[in-house]
C-alpha cells in the first residue's frame, strides 16, 4: 500500500496539481487585495464615497454604526457589499484565467503551424499540409 501512494504522490500530474493550487492560492490572495485595496476604494469615490465592505442590510431591531458592531452584536444582517466584492474578485480572476487561456491557446496554435509545413491548393489556394493528396477544402486530387 505505501509503494501505491508513493508511486501516486509522484505522479507528474499529482505533482503538476499540487503546484497549480499553491499558485491558485497565491493569485487568490493577489486578486483579493487588488479588488479590496485598489479597485473598489476610486469605485466606492465615484459612487459617492461607499465602503462596499461596510454594506450591509440590518435585520435585527439593533442600530449598528458598521458591520463589525452588528457582529460583534450577533445581529442578522445580509452583507451585500461583501457580496459585491466577492463578485468583483470573480470577475476579475475569470477575466485573467481567460486571458491567459487564450494567449496559452494562441502559442500553441503558433507552435502547431510552425511545425507542419504547408502549401497551397493549386485550385482553392487555401492552405494545406504539404503531405495532403487530397484538399480538404474544395476536395481537389492533388498531385505529389
């Protein structure tokens, strides 16, 4: 059984896995801080100078000058600017994976047709592998 786990927990993708997640966890805490301390403070400005981490809706008969009173207090509350900051950091850690999927698909795609030469069909002239006997396009017999 041990042989099983070492041989498991060696695993190139085990290993590829274990990195990804404590890369994840340190972007998570970059993006976490770019949203809290450096979006949402000119977003709170413009709104006219809202706290979104202070928001929240009371639904206790209390009256709470912040968050932290009300729970402190052990008041119910629906903290909506939490929410909205949660959100944000979503966004933006989508908006960045996607960005970096795409690029990652483009240099893949640069590298998969630097490796394959190709020439033209002499009858379409879209491009083709330069092995093709056949065109896949307008579906001409191709010479060798």
């Amino acid at each position: 059984m041990w042989k099983e786990f070492r041989d498991f927990s060696t695993r190139g993708s085990v290993i590829d896995l274990a990195v990804g997640v404590a890369i994840g966890t340190a972007f998570g805490k970059i993006v976490t801080s770019l949203v809290n301390d450096i979006l949402m403070p000119p977003l709170g400005m413009v709104l006219g100078k809202v706290d979104f981490s202070d928001r929240y809706i009371n639904l206790s008969s209390g009256d709470y000058a912040s968050l932290a009173q009300a729970e402190n207090a052990g008041a119910a509350t629906i903290n909506y600017g939490l929410f909205l900051n949660a959100v944000v950091q979503f966004l933006v850690v989508a908006l960045v994976l996607f960005l970096l999927v795409k690029q990652m698909a483009r240099l893949r795609l640069a590298k998969s047709q630097e490796a394959a030469p190709t020439k033209p069909c002499p009858y379409c002239f879209t491009t083709i592998p330069l092995e093709a006997t056949r065109c896949p396009n307008c579906t001409s017999q191709l010479g060798k």
